[in-house]
C-alpha cells in the first residue's frame, strides 16, 4: 500500500516538526526574564523610591530647622533686647526661647535622620544599579544566542512545515484520519517500520499472517502489541 509508506513519511516530518516546536517553546521559556534580574529590577525601583522619601524628609527637615532656628535668633534677641522688664512677660519670652530651642533640636536630629536614611538608601541604590548591570551583562549573550536559534528554527519550521503540507494532500483523507486519530495516542509515533518480522518501536513480532497482510499493503494492519501501523518498506 502506497499510502502507508507515505503515512510513515508523514510520521517522520510531524515528528520533526514535534521536536522544533518543542525547542521553540523552550527557547520562548529561556526567553523571559529571569527570577533574579527581575527581583534586582525590583529591588532597583525600591532603593529609588525610598531614596526619593528621605530627601523629601531631608529637605523637610531642613526647612523646619532654618524656620526655628530663625525664629529663635528673634526670641533671644527680645530676650536680651533689655526691652523686655515687666517679670510676667520676661518669663514668657524665656519660656518662648526654650520651646524654640527644643524646635530646632527635634529638627536637627530629623534632619541627621534623613541624612542618614539617604545615605543608607544611597548606598542599596548603588548596589542594586551595579547587580543588574553586571545581570544584564551575563544575559546578554545568552539571550543573543537564544535569539539566533529563534530565528533559524522559525525558518526551518516555516519549510517543515510547507512540506508536511504538500505531503498530507497526497494521502486520502480517510486514512489521513485514522493516523490523526492515532498518532496523539501513541507518543507521536504511529507508523512503526517493520525490521523483518519485528515492529520497530515495541520490537515484538508480528503474526505471520498480520506481516503477510502487512506486506501486501492491501490494507492497514496494526502491531498486535503497541497498536501502531506495521509498514513494510
Ligand atoms: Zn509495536
């Protein structure tokens, strides 16, 4: 029968297209951003933002202490001014210099505070800038070389799968349907050759009768063991 040796063929180009689809799909996967560049992007953009909130605090704090420090220098100037006699009002403006003084203090250490977060944002910013150059860098090639196979293997699956096209209208629809019925069930494989009176796949022997009926090719015999098509090249 004509049509199996054109069956086993098609079984030969559909397993080859299996294995480059699956090579791309792999590729595809290799593809995405890996685990530890995207958690140093991440961990990038965090140091940025924090960064970002202690100058925010730092100028904050900056600006609260040049307010109390200013107003500080004019409640100790109506201080000493010698202006200021009457006791009662005397003990205001001294109560009023304290409270100033405890301002500008609060401020002071908010201010070293925010520096200090800075500096410490500042530095995880760096390390986190460093790491994903160096990440990017590795990738890089990597990537490279997963992208060339991308493109070679897409060819070869745009004539893979031309030829699988031109192979098909070749065989009768019928017996087109029987093999694609069978061939997801049997691992791919669903024509299996005969080596003298053994399939090829399970390597069991075939009957007699089932390799005198497989040779005339007058019909489709089935490998009693694994069930795949016997063809008798
Ligand atoms: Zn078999």
């Amino acid at each position: 029968m004509q049509s199996v040796a054109q069956l086993a063929h098609l079984n030969d180009l559909d397993l080859a297209l299996d294995a480059l689809k699956a090579r791309l799909a792999e590729i595809a996967e290799a593809l995405k951003e890996p685990v530890a560049l995207r958690e140093t992007r991440r961990a990038l953009a965090a140091a940025g933002a924090e960064l970002a909130g202690c100058r925010a605090r730092q100028a904050e704090a900056e600006q609260t202490e040049q307010r109390a420090a200013d107003k500080l220098i004019q409640a100790e100037q109506r201080l000493y001014s010698g202006q200021v006699r009457n006791p009662k009002e005397l003990e205001d403006a001294e109560r009023d210099v304290q409270q100033l003084r405890r301002q500008r203090g609060q401020a002071e250490d908010a201010l070293l505070e925010s520096l200090l977060c800075a500096e410490a944002a500042t530095e995880a910013h760096a390390e986190a800038t460093r790491k994903l150059a160096r990440l990017t860098a590795e990738r890089a090639a990597a990537v490279a070389a997963l992208r060339a196979e991308q493109a070679a293997l897409g060819e070869k699956l745009v004539a893979a799968s031309a030829r699988q096209a031109a192979v098909r209208g070749t065989i009768p629809a019928q017996l087109l349907a029987t093999y694609d019925a069978l061939r997801p069930r049997k691992g791919g494989r669903a024509v299996a050759a005969l080596d003298g009176d053994s399939c090829t796949v399970c390597q069991v022997a075939a009957s007699p009768g089932k390799l005198a009926a497989a040779r005339d090719g007058n019909e489709l015999v089935y490998c009693g063991n694994c069930g795949r098509v016997l063809w008798a090249e």
